[in-house]
C-alpha cells in the first residue's frame, strides 16, 4: 500500500472531501481549477513520451504521476499570480505566436508533428497559452526588475570571455546576465508566490491515478 505524501509538494495543502463526497476537482488554487479530463491528457503525453515499460513499473509510474501534479501545481500558482497582476496573453497574440511556430513547419509536417506525438491541436494550443502567459509574468514580475551593473557586466564577460569571444553586444551580455541571475531568484520568488496562492490538492482523486506498490520483500 502506498502512501502520497502530497504536503512535500511546493505550496500544496491536503484537499478534503466533505460528508464522503470526492470533489470534482484534482488541483485548485485561486479559483482555478485542474480537471480529471486536464490530468488525463498532460498523464497520457508523458507516458507516451516516457521509457518504454513505465506502465507496468508502479515506482516509476507512480514517481510520473507525482512529478506531474508537483508541475501542475506550480503552473497553477504562476498562472494565479498572472492573472492577480492583469497579464493576458490574447487570442491574436496566442494565434500569432503559433502562427510564427508553423512558420517552422514546411507544408502539413506541423500537423504530421502533432499527430506522430499523439498531441491534439486544442491540447497544443492551450499549452502554449499556458507558457505564454507564464513567460510573460516571469519577465514582468522576475526578470525585469533584476538591476544590472556595469561592474557586474564585466565581471560576468571576465568570467564567460570564452563563451562570449564573439559576443561583443552589451545588450546580449546584459541579457544572458539578467537570465542567470533570475534563474538563480527563482526559487524564493515562486517559494513567496506559493505562499500568496496556495495549491489545494485532492488527494482521494489523485490517489486513483496512482498504482498499488508490490509488497515489500519479507526478510
């Protein structure tokens, strides 16, 4: 028997099923919710996407399951703070944005793409309104109230000169910096965004995703 331990998931608390009823709900937080047909469909791409077998590996399977809900429930808090803060990403933007994606895509091979990773195009497009929308508040929230230096700029060019030899913009430098530096800010501040719009997990729904472990070996 199997134990999920969902409170050492970032920013998670327990949910709970009144009077024995099991909410609809698998994550929620903020007034945004992460359905059974949601769960589903993110859990079937990455079973297919993972090591051959997975299915028949409680451990594995079970670790997938896990790491799925810890990654939806930091899209959930971003997804929160986006829309405590007023960033949207529209419909025009979202459409040129895949728009500009397709421009990579010769002929029909973007649908051949979607329908070799078993990815439908609405599947498709949501996800990448999701990752929009994220990026857009990491840059507005995160990365571009990152003060740069200019000492700090050639400390870094000193220490990246290799890298960078042919690399002679100041605005790229000042980028990949800013880049470096938000990635290394990025766990007290979603560490303070999980705090501001906690994730509530159901654990009863959750747990029928997950696969009864083998009994353990008797000594």
């Amino acid at each position: 028997m199997f134990v999920f331990l969902c409170w050492l998931l970032p920013g998670c608390q327990e949910g709970s099923a009144p009077s024995g009823k099991i909410e609809d709900y698998l994550l929620k937080a903020g007034g945004l919710v992460i359905s059974d047909a949601e769960f589903s469909e993110e859990l079937e791409l990455k079973r297919v996407a993972y090591a051959y077998g997975v299915q028949n590996d409680p451990d594995a399977y079970n670790t997938l399951v896990i790491d799925l809900v810890s990654q939806l429930s930091e899209e959930l808090v971003l997804r929160c703070a986006a829309r405590g803060k007023g960033i949207v990403v529209s419909a025009q933007e979202l459409q040129a944005a895949e728009d500009g994606f397709r421009a990579d895509y010769p002929d029909d091979s973007f649908e051949a793409m979607l329908l070799e990773n078993a990815i439908s195009h609405g599947f498709w497009k949501r996800r990448l309104g999701i990752r929009l929308l994220m990026d857009r508040l990491i840059q507005q929230d995160l990365r571009d109230r990152i003060e740069i230096t200019s000492r700090e700029i050639l400390a870094y060019y000193t220490r990246n000169k290799d890298e960078f030899e042919s690399m002679k913009d100041e605005a790229a430098l000042v980028a990949s910096l800013r880049m470096e530096k938000a990635e290394a800010e990025y766990p007290d501040w979603i560490k303070t965004l999980e705090g501001t719009y906690p994730v509530s997990i159901n654990r009863v729904r959750i747990e029928q995703y997950l696969k009864p472990m083998k009994a353990a070996i008797e000594e």
